[in-house]
C-alpha cells in the first residue's frame, strides 16, 4: 500500500489513471450550462468509435442513448440536482456503431456549481454491464417459471424501501408490476392486511437483529381478495446505510385452507376420541384389578398384558419427575369427579412417551375410568415452540421478550417476600471492530463462545439473557449490589480470559458491565434505567470494568 498525500502529484494522477484504466470504465465530463463534454477513450470504445469520431459534447451522449433510457437518465439527474440523491446512477442503453445496443452503468457526481446554485460540472464513468443484463434476464426468465416471487428488498436507514429486482409472480401476489417498487416499496406494504402488520414487522425486526433468516406467514389483500402467502427471506448487509433481503413469498391459501380445516377435524377428532373411550382402561378400586382396551396396548408396545399389569402399573411407569403430578392427580379424584393430567410414561423399548390421561370416577367411588392418548409429537413440539418463543435462535441463552417477563416477575416476588434482587447488563467491548475485522460469521462464534463460558458461572435460579445485538443481562435473584458486583466480576474476569478461535484467528473480547438492585416500591422500569445508567458509566470509565 502507498500513501498517496506523499507522492509527487504528476506521479498519483499517473497512478489514478492507471487504476481508471485497468477498471475498463469510461469516464466522462459534462458542463451541464455549456454542453461541452470530455470523453476519455474507452467511453468510445464501448460504443465501437475511436474517440476522435465522437463530438466532444453531450449531443454524443443523446444521439447514441435509447430514447426511452434518456427519459430515466434525465429524471435521475434532476434527482441528484435537486439533492434528493447523493449521486446520479441509470443503467442505459447505448447504440454501437455495429447497429447492436450496449448496456452501461452510468454514474456520476455535480463536482461544482455556478455562483447563481446551478449544476457546473459534473464528473462520472460508464462501465458496460452489457453480459450482466443478459444473465438477469436469464434469471429473470427463470424466476418467472417459478410460482410466486423471487425479489430483493433493500432497508435503508433513512427509512426507504424498494425492491431492486422482483420476478412478474409480484403482480400476482401483491397486485404491482416489478417497475412499480424498484424505487419505492410503499405499495407493497398498503396491500398487507392490517391486521397482521405488527406482526410482519416484528419478525422483519427480529431477524435483522439476529442476522437470521426471516419466516413469516400473513395475509394480503388485493381489489378485496384476500390470500394467505409465505415469506422467507435472509438478509445481508449491502452498504453502510442499507441492508437487502434476498427471498420469495409464495401464495398458500389453498395449504392454509387445508389446515384451518385440518385444524377444525383434529379438535372434533379430539373430543371424539375422549367420547368413544378410545384407549381406555377401567380399574376397579374394591379388587385393585385394571382392564385395558387394545389401543392402551398398542400405545404401551405391549404384545399382552404385562405380568404387573395391576392397578399400581401406571404409577409404577410413570417418569420420576412427574409422579408427584400423578399422585396429586389421584388424590384430587373423587366421586363423580374429572381429572385430566399430561405426564411420561414408559413404553416397552425404554424410552418415554407423553400420554394425555382424563380419568373420572363413578359415583359408587369403586370404578375408575380413564382414557389415554398418545401425545408424544404435539408436546415435543408444544416444548419445541415454547423453547423457540423463549430462547436466542444463535447462542441458545434467553431471549429479551423472556428475560422482559422474568424481570416483572422477580420484582413481583422482591415486593412480596422482600428478597433482594439484582441485575447485571453488560455489553461486549467494540464488537463492531469485531464484526468489521473478521466478518459477521465471527461475530456469531464470539457471541457463541461468549455464553457457552458464562453459562457455567450462572445459578439455576439466575436468569441469563442476550437483550440485543451485543447486549447481554443477567438477573439474579436473592442477591444483593455488593454479592452481584462480585458476580459481574467473575463474568468479567472470565471473558477477559476467553480466547475464541475462529478461520486460525484469535480473538479476544472484553466487556462493561453496569449493576443495580432493586428498590422497595420501584419498577421493574427503574431497575433497567439504573442498571443501563451503571453500564454508561463504566463504559466512560474505559470499557473492561464492572460499575455499580
């Protein structure tokens, strides 16, 4: 690398225009007040002139451009004039003097003004971008094939949306053109159903903060028709100032048919089941003695009844952690009484299923009857979705939205029994350094690495969440300022301490950590605010400290 302030001006312009050169880019000048323009020879050569053949104005420009281009030319000049861009940018077509068209990125910058605020000169380049058009259209043949629409939508900081590319299924799915939102996405968002807009936006929200993909099903409504569409999309961070979201949203109205109503059959299955004792079993209390229908066998993986098959059976298969349930269930029953109990109990091969149990006893008090259904897959996933709902997808601690309901909890219990509770917020030091120096894939591992130490430091009873991007807090119940001050300061030490290694790198993290505790009568708001207010210090303080 050379530092370009330390050399001979005469030898950097050489340079420079070597660098122009080897880009193959064609440069131009334009006095926009007198027409005159300045081309260099490659701007020519993209045409097939030499530069000698082409009048050194902007006739040149006007006369070899598609008539139709002039017109998006012209409107993003005055664009970029006005200020409403920072550049000029128009993807145009230029006739060859072969007779074919040319494809070019013209782009440019108003390098001086007049004194009375007109545009002077303006200074830019062509690059012939002729192939890649081509392979758009490819793609964009491709993408037309296939249902739906294939896009990309790009965030910008300020607010814009648009959608650089979108396959024609859009006008079907969202009731635009592709022409109509690749400048302004607004449209698109007036056809959401209202009703499921926050949504939408929480999850675009969710997985831009994570970096992870976003999946979504809502409802869209066009000319009062309304469908129910997928969208998966993964984002990726385009420039500084915007992110793109590469996907396709597909129409599922026929397949959410099916489940709303597949959904309506299983509820009636439900109740069907429970009606026609389907998996049942009747014990009689006066002989200990228990019948069971075949399906119980089935469930069970019993070939015929086992040899311990008497009324304590249940109970004596029952999981461990869930006989204290059991009992209590038993001993709630009552003549002419319900019970409905969810539990494990073990099948044949060793491992455990989960079972739905909705006994009742007579009125006599002498015969129980029960039904029992297997319901291994819906609690799998009931525990899946709740684990999902409640953990950070990358790193596996709390999410916020389930620290946010622990924190109003443990207050709630501070109050009333008048234990301590503290909170610890820390963030990484520089983690944007770190992301920008190894690349976002090593940021993942470091947030990673990050909890998987921590996690062995944390209580049972501790709540350990990742609040935001870098942004970690750890409640701590049953603890005090001064025991919690010790506790960030184990944290500290150990991420201190913490190497990661990633692509033969390592990297070292430190981090600021903020403690407060709970005051009688506070809020869990309060608690925030001084736990956040301990963090700012101790980031002013020079990062790596703890602070209360």
């Amino acid at each position: 690398m050379y530092n370009s302030s330390s050399l001979p001006e005469s030898l950097y312009v050489k340079k420079l225009l070597s660098m122009i050169e080897a880009t193959q880019a064609g440069t131009w000048e334009w006095n926009v007040q007198t027409g005159e323009c300045r081309f260099n020879a490659r701007w020519a050569n993209i045409i097939g002139y030499q530069l000698d053949e082409l009048s050194p104005s902007i006739e040149s420009w006007v006369q070899h451009s598609h008539p139709d281009d002039l017109i998006l030319s012209n409107q993003r000049l005055e664009d970029h004039f006005s200020g409403r861009s920072p550049f000029y940018e128009c993807e145009a077509r230029m006739r060859h003097k072969d007779g074919h068209w040319v494809w070019v990125r013209d782009s440019g910058r108003c390098e001086t003004w007049t004194a009375d605020g007109k545009p002077e000169w303006v200074i830019g380049s062509h690059i012939e971008i002729t192939h890649l058009v081509e392979l758009r259209h490819r793609f964009s043949t491709i993408a037309a094939l296939i249902p739906g629409v294939v896009y990309e939508f790009q965030q910008f900081s300020d607010g814009r949306t648009r959608f650089p590319f979108a396959s024609a299924g859009i006008k079907e799915i969202y009731g635009v053109t592709p022409e109509q939102v690749v400048d302004d996405a607004s449209a698109i968002f007036k056809a959401l159903h209202p009703d499921d807009i926050p949504h939408i936006m929480a999850t675009i929200a969710d997985a831009k903060a994570t970096m992870s993909d976003w999946i979504c099903e809502y409802r869209v409504v066009v000319d009062d028709k309304e469908r129910w569409v997928f969208g998966h999309a993964r984002p990726i961070y385009k420039t500084h100032d915007s992110m793109s979201w590469y996907g396709m949203i597909v129409d599922i109205s026929e397949r959410k048919a099916m489940e709303l109503e597949l959904e309506r059959h299983r509820r009636n299955l439900k109740q069907a089941q429970t009606l026609t004792k389907l998996g049942h079993w009747e014990a009689n209390l006066k002989d200990k003695s228990i019948e069971w229908s075949e399906m119980i066998y089935t469930i069970l993986g019993w070939q015929e009844k086992p040899e311990n098959g008497d009324f304590h059976f249940f109970r004596a298969s029952t999981h461990p952690d869930d006989l204290e349930r059991v009992l209590a269930a038993e001993n709630e029953l009552k003549p002419g009484h319900t019970v409905d109990i969810q539990h494990r109990i073990k099948h044949t091969d060793g491992h455990y299923l989960w079972v739905r149990q909705i006994v009742e006893m007579e009125a006599s008090g002498e015969l129980v009857l029960g039904t029992l259904r297997d319901i291994t897959e819906e609690k799998e996933l009931e525990l899946k979705l709740k684990e999902q709902a409640e953990r950070d997808p990358l790193t596996g601690a709390y999410n916020r939205r389930y620290f946010t309901e622990a924190l109003e909890n443990l207050v709630h219990r501070s109050e009333r029994y008048q234990e301590p509770l503290a909170l610890v917020t820390f963030d990484i030091d520089h983690f944007k350094q770190i992301n920008d120096t190894f690349g976002h894939e090593a940021g993942d591992r470091v947030l990673i690495e990050l909890v998987r130490t921590l996690d062995e430091l944390v209580r049972t009873s501790d709540i350990f969440a990742r609040t935001g991007g870098e942004e970690f807090s750890l409640l701590l119940p049953n603890q005090n300022v001064k025991q919690a001050t010790k506790t960030a300061e184990r944290f500290r030490a150990a991420l201190e301490k913490l190497v990661i290694r990633t692509h033969h790198q390592a990297i070292r993290i430190t981090a600021s950590f903020g403690v407060a505790e709970h005051c009688n009568g506070g809020m869990h708001s309060d608690l925030l605010r001084q736990a956040d207010s301990a963090l700012y210090v101790a980031k002013n303080r020079g990062r790596n400290c703890v602070n209360c």
